[in-house]
C-alpha cells in the first residue's frame, strides 16, 4: 500500500469519493439529513476529512498508541463517581454515543454502554459461584452509564460530576416492556422488568433517543436467578429524561449485538440487527407506521408495531419472522406448535424461530451500520472458526433499488480479515462523513500474539475507504492495551473528537497482586481499568 497516495486520496474528501467509485450508483458528494441514517448524529453541514495521519503499525505494547499528532483524554474509567449522588462509572465499557448540549461539539452527554463484569469489578470469583457482594457488584456495574462531557480551554476533554443528567442504568432499573411479547406467557405475564446487562453496542434513533443491546445475557440471569426471557432485547432510554425507560420486543430476543437506523423510501422505521453468536443470523425490523419529525420522542411507538424480518444470504430475501412463518413451517411438528401460539412467543424464542423460517446462520454478525452515502448495509462478521472463517469479514448488502424497506437484496464480501488485509475479526463501525469505515477489532484475548493471530498483535482500530481507488483497503489508527479490545467509536458532529472505549484491558489476569495490564497507567493504582478517551488531533479538509 502507498501510504503517500492513501493520504492524499484522503484530503480529497467525498465530492472525489463520488467520482472515483464504480458501481455504487450516483453519490452526491457529501452525506445530508435526506440520507435517513441516525447512526451518528452527523451534522453533514461541512465537508470534512476525519484525519490525516500516519498509520500506526501493529504493537504489543501496554499503552494506547495513536498515531503522530493525535492525543487522548481518558474521561472516565471503572469506579470512577460521576454525579453527586456518588454513583461508579460501569464495568466492560462498549458503545458510546454523543448528544450535543445546546448543539455544542465540545459540551455533551456521552451514553456508555456497560457489557459484564470483570475481576477488577468483582474480585476472583471462587468455585465458579458469586458472594452476595459479588452478585450486587455484577448488577451494579452492568449496564450504561450516562455523563456530562466537555472540553475546557486547555483542549482537554473532562467529566463534569455536577450535572443533573449524569447517572447510572443497571440491572436494577425499572424498564416498561413493549410489543407483543408484553403480558405473555413467555415472560411470565410481566409488563416490566427489573434491570438491564450484558449491554453491548447499540444506536442512535431519529429522535434522539438511544437504542442499548442486551447481548451475553444468560449467565447474569441465572446467577441473580432473574426470569431468562426478560433479557436480551433492545432497550431505549432518553439521556436528557431519567423516567424513559423501555424494553422493545418486537425487535426480537437474541444476543443483540446493535441497531442501525434508517428510513425505508415510504418513510417508514427500518432497524438492522446483528446476533453476535456462532451459526446466527442477520435481522431487520420495519415498522408499520411512517416517521414524523414532528412528533419527536413519540415515533418510539413504531418500534412496537412492525414486521420482524431475517436474512435468507442464499436467496437474497427477507424472510418475515412472524406467528404465521413459523406456523406454516411447523405445520408437522407438534412440539413446536405447543411452543410457538403468539407472535410474543416467536419474539422471544426469536433465534430459533428465525431458522424454522429460512434464516442463513452465519460467523458472528456483531455490528451493521447503513452508509450515508448510498445506504448500502455494512455487517461486521467477527469470525466463527467452526467454519475456518479465523478472521472474519466485512459483508455489504446493497438493497433492491438502495430501499432500506425492500424484501430483495444482494450482497458482497467487502472486505476479508487476514494478512491481507492487516487486520482480524471486525467489530464495531462508524462513518465519518467523506465515507471512510472506522472499523475496530475483536481477536479474543487468549488468541492475541499467538499462532495465526501473531502478526496482528494487540486489537486496533482501522480506517478503510469505502469506494476509490483504494476502496476496502484498511490502515491502523490505534493500537490498544494488552489484551483489551477498542469499541464504541463515535465522533462529535463536526469530526473534532472521537470517543472510544478501551474494554477489558489485562482480561487474563487472575492474580490482582499481578494484573498482565495496568492500563491506564493512573500513579498509585494497580489495577487496570476499562475506560472511555476523547481522541483529538483531527484536520479540517
């Protein structure tokens, strides 16, 4: 790769990405509200380039590195207090996502998502069973925290503990289920539940409010002996409204991964969906009613009234994942029939209803997000060595006349994990605005510097063009601790800034006298901590 020219290709901003592609349609230059995707708050009002820089190479150093010129604020880590009320900052940092205060780029709400516990959290956990302490820590640190962040005069990104906003989501809150599996018999009749874990990624709607996932929820449950079919669905709270609270069935039950949000041509809600599991499938939601900009927080009701939907890869179609789908294909299975009577039971027994109905499994499908330029879809499949597929790939479903609603599509392998390409198993998306993927990855940490996985040393964060001459070609922007993954990139609207996680940073240790990682380096503390950082050093095009 000629870096030179990669970095000149990069000042060029999108008006030339749109000249150079080749086969993606007609792109206008530069991404506009009338793109219909909610993913990242883009202003689109000016025409940036989200970096030049000189990429990093691979490290196994115990530090975040960054590339020359570009610097990091760690704004909050574990146990940190965040408000007034002396509530902690989370365990197992994931998804974040920035609400303008005011429409200030430099003074917002940051939400972090909380996915588990970890023993810097909770302490060694003996004979594979929880304290009473240890139970309260793991409900108390999961979930998402909400913080007031700001850049004071000397450039440095702060927490502000004064604000009336910041506070902690768990597994103790209160959430209101919606859709049809509200009152059923799958969940016990229940209208609420208490609580929310295993918080992964997640998304941004139309109306400003944010979409949390509940993926690798099972083994909270049972340990807090908490009913199963509570968990794993999408929540949506408001980060300026503490009572806002939901749990949305209709978007399915699985190991949710994350949401993207878009407009179908008709104006209607689409919702993709990944299921970050082996063998899993991919999903969409689109919703009865149309979008009204004017009805504000109210367009949540479209997320309780729509038609579930999973992709068939071997005939490029949506398959409807509804009571009459599953019927018709258990018309011979008694069993099964006894198990799915209501559309609120093929929710909640979602994965295997998604089967019955002509889902492709498929390698860990973690994170999707549509592009603003051309709503194509992108999915990150991590990996699924069940398969041989070590690395993983980057998939881009290209919808039937680019109609986020449509029920036809076709798809390719954007871009493959390996030597090749210099990175392994892809995570979690963002678009800046001139089209660049910021991809950052996830090699598990008892795979990390070994075997086939060596060359890629620690996980990174990588940036890689989207159509060009150098389409689908990645290069290394971060580099993170020992046996951490980076999650959760998401910019401030003018590109100024980028938030990042640094999760489970010295995962393998077992020992707390000899932590393998002491990231982020605090004098005195022993310990490492997973952590949020504002990255800045960004040029104006």
């Amino acid at each position: 790769m000629d870096r030179k020219t990669f970095l000149s290709y990069l000042g060029t901003g999108a008006a030339a990405l749109a000249t150079a592609s080749a086969g993606l349609g007609a792109l206008n230059g530069k991404a506009s509200a009338a793109s219909a995707t909610a993913d990242h708050l883009f202003g689109f009002g000016t025409n940036r380039v989200s970096g030049y820089f000189e990429p990093i190479e691979p490290t196994k150093a115990d530090k975040l590195v960054l590339p020359k010129n570009f610097k990091y604020d760690v704004v909050a880590a574990f146990d940190d207090v965040i408000n007034q009320a002396g509530e902690k900052f989370g365990s197992g940092c994931d998804y974040n996502a920035y609400f303008p205060i005011k429409g200030s780029n430099t003074r917002g709400l940051l939400v972090n998502n909380h996915e588990y516990s970890t023993i810097f959290s909770i302490g060694p956990v003996k004979d594979g069973k929880m304290t009473a302490d240890q139970l309260h820590k793991n409900l108390y640190y999961q979930g998402m925290s909400v913080i007031e962040v700001y850049r004071d005069d000397n450039g440095v990104w702060k927490m502000d503990t004064t604000s009336p906003y910041a506070r902690r989501i768990n597994g103790y809150t209160k959430f209101e289920i919606t859709g049809p599996a509200k009152g059923g018999s799958a969940l016990g009749g229940a209208t609420t539940a208490q609580g929310t874990f295993a918080n992964c990624s997640g998304g941004v709607t139309l109306w400003n409010t944010v979409l949390s996932c509940e993926e690798n929820f099972a083994e909270t449950a049972a340990a807090s002996k908490l009913p199963d079919t509570h968990y794993g669905w999408v929540i949506e709270v408001d980060p300026f409204d503490k009572s806002y609270l939901k749990k949305h069935t209709a978007l399915g039950r699985f190991n949710h991964e994350n949401t993207a949000m878009g407009l179908a041509k008709d104006g209607r809600v689409v919702v993709y969906m990944g299921d970050d599991k082996k063998d899993a499938c991919v999903y969409k939601f689109i919703s009865n009613g149309k979008y009204d900009k004017l009805k504000g927080r109210a367009n949540s009701a479209l997320l309780e009234d729509g038609t579930l939907y999973v992709a068939n890869l071997k005939t490029g179609k949506w398959m409807p994942v509804t009571l009459e789908a599953v019927s018709k294909a258990i018309q011979d299975k008694p069993d099964l029939q006894k198990k799915f009577k209501t559309q609120g039971d093929v929710v909640t027994y979602c994965q295997e209803a998604a089967l019955l109905v002509g889902g492709t499994p498929t390698d860990r499908p973690e994170d999707i997000e549509i592009s603003p330029f051309d709503n194509t879809v992108f999915i990150c499949h991590t990996n699924n060595d069940n398969h041989g597929n070590i690395h993983g790939h980057i998939t881009r479903i290209f919808e039937t006349k680019s109609d986020l609603g449509a029920l036809e599509f076709d798809f390719e392998i954007f871009a493959a994990g390996g030597r090749q390409s210099g990175f392994s198993s892809p995570d979690n998306l963002a678009f800046d605005s001139n089209g660049h993927l910021w991809v950052v990855t996830d090699i598990s940490s008892s795979s990390q510097n070994k075997g086939v996985h060596k060359s890629f040393m620690n996980n990174g964060l990588f940036v890689i063009p989207t159509s060009g001459p150098d389409k689908a070609v990645a290069l290394q922007f971060a580099s993170g601790p020992v046996e951490s993954e980076l999650t959760g990139p998401f910019f401030t609207p003018d590109e100024q800034t980028l938030f990042l996680s640094v999760q489970h940073p010295g995962e393998n240790t077992t020992d707390l006298s000899n932590p393998t990682s002491k990231w982020p380096h605090r004098p005195g503390d022993n310990k490492a901590r997973c952590a949020v950082v504002a990255i800045s050093g960004f040029k104006l095009s």
